[in-house]
C-alpha cells in the first residue's frame, strides 16, 4: 500500500498518583506512660528527595483538629540507602536517648510529644498545597476521623480541612504486651498493605509494609504510517517486575468502539531504581483508526497498578489502493481490502481467466475509507473449481486487476 508518512503524537505527563509509594511514615516511636525518650518520626523517600516539599502535621483524633506543624528540610541522604530509598528521623523534645545512625537525614521538630490525644494522627503533607499524602493514626479507640480541621496553632499550608479521602491511611493500635515505661510496640493496617512498629529501630525498612511501587512521569504514543510507537518514562522504581502494554479500539471510522483493553505485549523493568529509566513498544497489528493505549505496571510480588489511559489517531493519506488478496491461494474465503480517497462509485468484480464475470462483490456510492470485502469461492456457480482467477477494482478513473488462487 502506498501511504504519505503523517505524524501524530500525543503526549501524557503524568503527576504521580504513586506520591505515597515514594515518601511514607514508615515508623514512629513513643512511650506508653507519655515520657518517652524514645521519641521520633521516621520518614522514608528516595535518595535525593528534597524534604522541604513536605510537613508534618499532628491532629488529635477525637476532636478531628490539628495541634502543631513543622516544616521539614533537608536532602535525603545515600547514606544507609535501601533499594535507592533513604530515612529522614524527625525529632520531639523527648527524643533524648535514640541513637540515629551517621549519614541519616534529621530533623528537630519543636514539638513536646507525638502524643496529645486518642487517638493521635500524624499527617504527612505536600508543603506547597496542603494535601494529605499519608496519615498515620495510633493508639487507636475507633475509626479515624475522615478530614483535620486546622487549628490556630502552627502554620500547616492552606486553610483545612486535611482530608483523609482517597489517601493511604493506616490504623494502628498497641501491642497488648507493651507496658508503661518501655517502647511501644504498634500494628496495623493501611490502603497499601501492613504496618508493625516496633519502637527504636531507626534507619530499618518497615519489613511488613508493602513496597511502593513505580512513579511514572510520561506516557507518549507516536502514530506514523501504519505503527504506533510507544514509549514512557519513570523516575524512580520499586520491586518493578515489568509493564503490560494493552490496547482498546476507539474507531468511529469503522463504527467500531471497543473500550475493553487486551494484552498485546510486555516489556521488563528495571527492578529497583532511583533514576530515570526509558521504556518503548511498537504496536504493528493496527489500521486506520483511533486507539486507547495504557500500561500494567506489575510488582515483582504480583500487585499491579494501571497507568492513565491515552488515545492517538492512526492517521495516513489515502489514495487509490487495491491490495493483494489474503489469504492466497485459499479455500473457500478470502478477503479483498481497498482504500479509496474520496467519496465516489465503486465498483470490485470477479473474473475468469477468459474474463468471463462471475460475482460482484461491491457496486455502490462509498465514502473515503479503508474497506475490506470477503469472497467465498463455494457461493459461484456452485463452487470455482481450483485454478487462477482475477478481481477488478474500478473507483472514479482508477481501474487495478489482481490475480487470486482457488485450491482444493
């Protein structure tokens, strides 16, 4: 087929919805008699992460206000990195006697204690909008509250309320064997699996907390001729087992609109990984058409993730094209595909080899468009013996002869 390269792209920039997979509380540490010194929060992010983007906000649980923030600071350092992650412990007044390990990132917080209330919240928030990005709530007596209204006290961003919809929240309670006077020991669970604290045990993964996966930060297809190229972009990567590329049909060209998406392809990922990394598929079993393309992003643990889904033309220049029929030689049914340019009279007939008419497939008015016309060999005149024959397309001034092969 004959066709004039035309480009189409389309792109997807994409704000992570995964921004609690990159940066969590992944542990705190408090005494159950309110004198801890023991005292602290700890923040887990990627290596590099600046921590001024985020605050930490404390909210008491039975009144569902808040009662002091702080801003945090700092680079997450490479020092004690866990699969490109790093730590970032954020201190009280009571943290007098934990032991950080060198190279972590810290911070003093100003706050008297993490506990003020039952149940305590810590919210864990975008610095620059005031969205809840994660929210921790402990020592817990009933369901968290599901929005913090802001209290005069500190200068959380925005006006509140805080809300707890749509974000990772986890519940946590006391470990029944914990006792005043020593560490407590918490478990529970969250939107994105399973928590235990166990208090003092700075600079240590969460172990029974899912790892968080994949960040993805542009998703692009790129229609030329009769392929669409596809290719996306991560920033950082978690347990990345690899992405399912899938596709749906959106053609109203062909009255066909077909939004179920099916597989067509996988490419492996990069595992764990805190730069960015470049993927691509090309995507050749297409025709002329509109189509929705998104990506399956899949753990090495089997959980999976879907991206956003983008649609892109597969746009060409037409012309006057008869193609070789397929398949060929054949029996009993084949099938004949054309391309005509404009609207006009067509007309797609059968022959013998003394040029004698045996169907006409096609005789009316078209539109432009890519057609596709089926032959069945049996339906003429009882049946074509086996042997050559011929079709003849003729559109306008355009006139094309093509061989085909009955065999039986």
């Amino acid at each position: 087929m004959c066709r004039t390269t035309l480009i189409f792209i389309f792109t997807l920039i994409l704000a992570t919805n995964k921004i609690v997979g990159q940066v969590w509380v992944n542990e705190i540490s408090y005494d159950m008699n309110g004198g801890d010194t023991d005292d602290f929060i700890e923040i887990v992010a990627p290596v590099g992460t600046n921590m001024s983007s985020y605050g930490i906000l404390l909210a008491n649980g039975s009144n569902a206000t808040s009662y002091d923030y702080v801003q945090l600071s700092g680079i997450i350092s490479s020092t004690n990195e866990n699969n490109g992650f790093g730590f970032f412990i954020l201190t009280t007044d009571q943290s007098t006697s934990i032991i950080i390990p060198s190279g972590i990132t810290n911070q003093s917080s100003g706050f008297a204690s993490i506990q003020n209330g039952d149940p305590d919240g810590i919210l864990l928030l975008n610095s620059s909008t005031g969205s809840t990005i994660h929210g921790i709530w402990y020592d817990e007596l009933g369901i968290p509250p599901t929005e913090i209204i802001r209290n005069s006290i500190g200068s959380p961003p925005g006006s509140g309320p805080y809300s707890m919809v749509g974000v990772d929240v986890v519940s946590i309670g006391d470990d029944p064997l914990s006792s005043a006077g020593n560490v407590v020991a918490m478990n529970g669970s969250g939107n994105s699996g399973s928590w235990e604290f166990i208090g003092s045990t700075v600079g240590n993964l969460n172990t029974n907390q899912t790892a968080l996966p994949v960040e993805l930060s542009s998703f692009t297809a790129l229609a030329i001729n009769n392929q669409i190229h596809l290719s996306w972009t991560t920033a950082t990567e978690v347990n990345n087992y690899g992405f399912e590329v899938e596709r749906a049909i959106n053609n109203p060209q062909s009255e066909i609109r077909n939004t179920q998406f099916i597989k067509i392809g996988f490419v492996k990922g990069y595992g764990n990984s805190n730069s960015i990394k470049e993927y691509s598929f090309i995507d050749n079993d297409v025709s002329y058409g509109s189509y929705l393309y998104r990506l399956k992003q899949i753990d090495t643990d089997g959980k999976y993730e879907y991206s956003q889904a983008i649609e892109t033309n597969l746009d060409f220049q037409l012309n006057y094209v008869l193609e070789q029929n397929y398949p060929n030689p054949f029996n009993p049914v084949t099938k004949i595909k054309y391309q005509i340019p404009e609207e006009v009279y067509v007309t797609l007939k059968v022959f013998d080899i003394l040029g004698n008419e045996l169907a006409a497939l096609v005789n009316e008015n078209q539109p432009e468009g890519i057609y596709e016309v089926p032959f069945d060999a049996s339906s003429v005149n009882g049946g074509l013996s086996s042997g050559i024959y011929f079709y003849q397309l003729k559109a306008n001034n355009f006139s094309s002869i093509k061989k085909l092969i009955v065999i039986k």
